[in-house]
C-alpha cells in the first residue's frame, strides 16, 4: 500500500506530456516520423507500445512502387542520406497495416503521395486513419512531393482536396528546399490544414571517389540527421510566429534536448526518423527526459511552447 | 558507414550458377552476418559471408547478374559486415543447409571446428550439379547429402535426410536455406526449437535498422538489425514460413 501511495505520489507531481497538436489529442509529444518503420502494421504498433504519442506510416500512394535502386541510404558523418523513392504496396493494400497498427493505442497518421490534387483526394478518402499527412516535400521521386509542394498554390490546391474528402484531422509536410517555406505553410493554411510538419529532408547528394558514381542508386537523396536540425528548428520557429495552425517540429530530434528545442521553437510536437537507428527506446529516452525537465523547471510543456518568440 | 572499396581477389565457379568472391579487406565478419554489396551503377543487395573473406553468389537478379560480370581486379562497393550472426553454443552442433545457404554454415562449422565443437551436416540441393561445399562439410565431421532428383545422396527434400540424425544429441542446430525447406525443417522439429538459429532471408533496403522494408509480423522484428540469425521458437510464431514482403511492401509468396 505504501509503495502503491509513494508511486501514485510520484506519477502526481510529474507533469504531464499530453498534447493537443493539430486535431489529434496525444499522450505525449514524440510521433514516429514518416518512413521510418512504417513499412507494416506490426513495426508501427511496436513503436507505439515502446512510447511513441503517434505514428506516421510509409507515404502510400495510388498504385504499388518498388522504390529506387540501391545503394538507397548512405550514412555520412552529419546524419543519414537516403532515396528509397516511395516504395509501398498501394493505399488499397495497406489498410489492413493501419489496423495493426491502431492496436498500439496511439492515433495512427496516413501519410500519402499523389502527383495531382484529385489524386491525393481520392487516396484520402480511400483510407480509415486517424489523420492524414500530405507528403508534399520528398526531395527524390520525379512527380511526386516536393516537385508538387513547392508551389504554394498546388499546396494550397492538394490540402484543400484532400480537406473537401477528408473527415479526419489534415497535415502538411514541408519542404525547406525553397526559398521560403513560411509561404508553403501559408498556403496550406488556406487549404484547411490542421497542421503543418517541418521539415522533410533537405536534397543532397554524396559520391564515390573511388570510382565517381553518385553512391545513390537515384543519384539524389534527402539529408536527415543531426545536420538538418539548426534548419529544422528555424524552419519551425518562421513557421510557428506566421501560422495560426500547429507546426510539427521533424529534422535531427535524437535527444529530449533536441525535443524541447523544437518546442521552444514554437513545435507543438515532434517527430522522430534518423534517430531510430538507436532502436526503439529513443521514444522512452525522450519522454523521459522531457518529463524530468519539466519537472526540474516547474513548467508545462505549453509553458516552453513558442518561448523563444517571447524571449525576443 | 559509406561503402568502402573493394577490389575483387578471386573469382571461383561453384556451379554454373554459383560463384564464390574472395574480398579484399580486413571486414572480420561472424559467420552468419551479411554485408551489402554495391554493384555501381546497378543496384545494392545483401550477401552471407561463406568464409572470413568471401562471399557465395547464386545468380538470380540484376545486381548478382552484374556481378557475374565482375572478375579478379575489378572493385565493389561494400557496407558491413551487419547484423546479428550465428552464437556458437556448445560443443556438438548440426548444420542444416539448403542450395546457397549452406555457405554461411561451411563457414561457421569451420570456425566451430576450430574452437573444438564436433560438427554434423545435413545438407541438400536439387541435384548433383547443383551441390557446393560438399568436401567442406565432410571435412567437418559426419555429412549427409539430399538432392531433390536423387542423383546424389538421400533422394528428396533436406528433410528427407532428418532421420539420419537425433536432434536431442546435440547442443545447438543452425539453419540456412529457401524459407519453404527451413520452414519445413522447423515445423517437424519443433520440440527443439528453442536450440536452433535460422538465418532468415528478408527484402534488405537500408540495412541498418529504420526503412521498414525487412520487418516481420507480428513483432515487427527488423531483420536486417536483429537478424539476420533468428531462434526457431520466435519464428514458429510469425509470418515466416506464411508469406514475405517485396521491394513494395506487399505480401507475396515465400518460395525460393
């Protein structure tokens, strides 16, 4: 009984991790971010029981894709590149991942791909998730993501589609390879986005000297990784003093430290990727930690929200 | 890591369809583990070591078709050795092989032999001209040969020749073949399915752990990370066996 009370006591003064980030009410702010083990219902559903707040599956599109060639990652010293080229085995097919998936007790997030706003509509509506994320900024597959999202007014087009279909809460991922991606968020604004999740990778490209071929099976890849996240973190703080609507915070989250950055950028939550090469006890790690912060500070986490704005 | 270069040493013909590598490099793998191997301008594929040093390639796709094409001299792109490869455990052990997939067996009863365990083979090919290894395992300890016509050996599946064998006798059992002919073989030796460690074949994309392609039902065991090598008792229990995701994600046949 005595150590039923001291536990209670103990879970009573640790702040609370829930959040209320675009539409979806979450235990805690650390989502598995888009294709990073979301290839199948079960991967999902363990990153859920291993503490994740979300997760956000493999981009599915109309139609099955194998993806790229290899060599579709290469490690370099800053972070992770990779060109997997939106390998998936279709929406119709990967429903019954989803459901898997939901039996992890989290809200499960469908990120999708379409070269067109009717396309993205029709895989909406076609799809039982708790959320949609529009995958408009992947830097290597010809047609699809960042070829389409970085015009604001196809942004604006593709999320309001997908909002016309839609019943569930509605996000937009960004590309930072443009000029200004406050535009892009903007105009997904006006489309009736919930959310905005930033960044996607940056495009790079690494080569071979031994032999001079890009190591890239599709030459160019996205940058992940610690590299991006000075990137992300501003892309999130611009985002965030523009927006009404939340900004999910994605690129180099590794650590709590990464996390609560993100948030004081303005983040109302974020995702992990790369960071997953550490396993699956990065969601624990960071939760952990974000909790002890807070305690240590006395704060909330709608306290460290957007605190650099009002700190400047 | 990125791939480090490497200059082919040796090439030797197994069997018409079957070609060994000798790598240059100091990789130092552990029987078991598996490296990526970049053919440039083709494409990237996973391959068992058959020896400290070599690989042992069935042609059977693009990439290994282009590797065919290489000879001593030429150079790869390699990452690894990766993943989880076979644990020695005891001191009498059984290999258990099929086609290609004994390669990584020879090797570990080589090492196993040299750390003074007794090593026993089962191991089986479609037909005389298709055997490899056959004086390596010999060489080990007792051997038993199945082809799939009987033109060498116990005619039949490797399971044909279990008999031969009485799995209580030994410590630890080691796996490697199609999935259908180990499925078969962990399916009539259940009750020992805690001592044996399969080496599983998944689609392999990035190799280290967080594209997803390799995961397995239910558990979503990455096998690229937490396999290759996987203990029988876990396997009874997943998808393996059932089907097998491609290059899409999809579920397909497990054959071959």
């Amino acid at each position: 009984m005595l150590i039923l009370l001291s536990l209670f006591s103990i879970c009573s003064i640790m702040p609370s991790l829930s959040v209320h980030a675009g539409g979806l009410d979450l235990k805690n702010p650390v989502i598995l971010a888009a294709g990073i083990l979301g290839t199948t219902g079960a991967s999902l559903r363990r990153a859920a029981q291993e503490g994740a707040g979300a997760v956000v599956t493999k981009s599915l599109g109309s139609a099955p894709r194998e993806g790229h060639h290899g060599p579709t990652v290469v490690q370099v010293d800053c972070g992770l590149l990779n060109a997997m080229g939106l390998p998936n085995p279709s929406y119709r097919e990967f429903q019954q991942e989803i459901d898997t998936a939901k039996e992890g007790g989290v809200p499960v997030i469908a990120s999708i791909f379409g070269s067109s706003p009717e396309e993205f509509g029709r895989i909406a509506s076609g799809l039982q998730a708790d959320a949609l994320e529009l995958n408009l900024s992947c830097p290597h597959a010809e047609k699809y993501g960042a070829e389409l999202g970085r015009y604001p007014d196809l942004v604006e087009a593709v999320t309001g589609a997908v909002k016309a279909r839609a019943h569930v809460p509605v996000w937009v991922k960004l590309t930072p390879n443009t000029a200004d991606i406050v535009e892009l968020g903007l105009a997904a604004q006006r489309g009736g986005a919930d959310a905005v999740v930033a960044i996607n990778t940056l495009k790079a490209m690494a080569i071979d000297i031994e032999s001079g071929y890009p190591i890239l099976g599709n030459r160019f890849g996205g940058l992940s990784g610690p590299a991006v996240k000075p990137v992300a973190v501003r892309c999130v703080y611009e985002l965030a003093s523009a927006l009404e609507i939340a900004v999910i915070g994605v690129g180099g989250v590794s650590r709590w430290e990464d996390a609560a950055e993100m948030i004081m950028a303005g983040a109302s939550a974020v995702q992990v990727g790369t960071a997953m090469t550490k396993g699956y006890g990065v969601f624990g790690e960071i939760n952990e930690g974000l909790s002890r912060y807070l305690e240590r500070k006395s704060l909330n986490l709608e306290d460290i929200k957007g605190l650099s704005a009002r700190r400047s | 890591m990125r791939p480090i270069n490497s200059v082919i040493q040796e090439v030797r013909s197994e069997t018409p369809q079957i070609r060994t590598f000798r790598l240059e490099g100091d990789l130092d793998p552990a029987p078991g583990q598996y490296v990526m191997v970049w053919v440039r301008g083709v494409d990237e594929v996973p391959m068992s070591f058959s020896g400290p040093d070599t690989i042992t390639v069935h042609a059977v796709g693009e990439a290994t078709q282009a590797l065919f094409q290489l000879g001593a001299g030429s150079s790869i792109g390699l990452r690894g050795p990766l993943g989880n490869g076979f644990v020695l455990r005891g001191d009498r052990v059984l290999l258990i092989g099929g086609g290609v997939g004994t390669a990584p067996l020879a090797f570990l009863g080589e090492q196993a032999r040299a750390a003074g365990a007794a090593v026993d083979s089962l191991i089986g090919f479609r037909s005389s001209g298709d055997v490899i290894f056959q004086s390596r395992f010999e060489g080990l300890g007792r051997a038993v040969l199945t082809t799939d016509d009987g033109s060498a050996g116990i005619a039949g599946r490797v399971s044909a020749g279990l008999s031969e064998f009485d799995l209580k006798g030994y410590s630890q059992v080691y796996l490697c073949g199609p999935e259908l002919m180990m499925w078969d073989i962990i399916s009539r030796t259940r009750e020992h399915a805690s001592k044996i460690q399969a080496s599983v074949n998944r689609y392999f994309k990035c190799a280290i752990g967080v594209c997803g392609s390799c995961c397995m039902d239910p558990d979503g065991i990455r096998a690229c990370v937490e396999g290759p090598v996987i203990m029988a008792d876990r396997l009874l229990e997943s998808e393996f066996g059932r089907y097998r995701r491609g290059a899409a994600g999809s579920r397909g046949s497990c054959r071959g």
